[in-house]
C-alpha cells in the first residue's frame, strides 16, 4: 500500500517502487528481524501496530531517499515500541494487586 502511496506522490512507476520487496535481502528483512521474538512486542495487535509503524516511517524515510530505510525504520521504532511495552507490562503489574484488594 505504501509503494503504491509512494508511487503517486513521486510520480514514479509503482513497479519500481514495490520492486524492492521481492528481493531476497528484503524478504529476509521483513520475515526475520520484525518477526524476531527477542525483539517485538507480544501482544498480537502490538505487532501488527510495530509493523505498520516500520513501513509508516520507512517510506517517509524512502520519501526522502535514505538508503539503509527499512534498517533504521526498525531501529527506530523497534526499541521504542519494546520501552513502552515493558512499561506498559510494568504498570500492569503495579495495578494487579491492588485492583485484587
């Protein structure tokens, strides 16, 4: 969807936009390090969130021709989506027994 949006704003093919993901290095990128259990969020919504986030911020950064996009998109929202998830499960837990009260 995003190659498509990027397409209309730059005026170029879409072929050339969504050729990127049938590359190897790219598929690899895309089932593998988002995917990684050590590194997303467990909630199955907050993944689907995460995802859309990377791709949001990766074609903003494509939008403005940054090589390595898809790397720093993960390396910027990665780690921000796992803070807010620990503090999230944190204060979830600091709730629990007192909600038991």
């Amino acid at each position: 969807m995003f190659a498509f949006l990027r397409s209309w704003i730059t005026g170029s093919p879409w072929q050339s936009e969504i050729a990127p993901i049938t590359g190897p290095m790219y598929q690899l990128f895309i089932f593998f390090m988002i995917t990684d259990p050590k590194t997303t969020v467990r909630s199955k919504t907050g993944q689907c969130v995460v995802v859309f986030l990377v791709a949001l911020v990766e074609m903003m950064m494509r939008l403005h021709q940054i090589v390595y996009a898809p790397f720093y998109a993960l390396f910027i929202v990665g780690p921000a989506a796992m803070l807010m998830d620990t503090w999230m499960d944190a204060r979830r837990a600091s709730t629990a027994p007192v909600a038991a009260r």
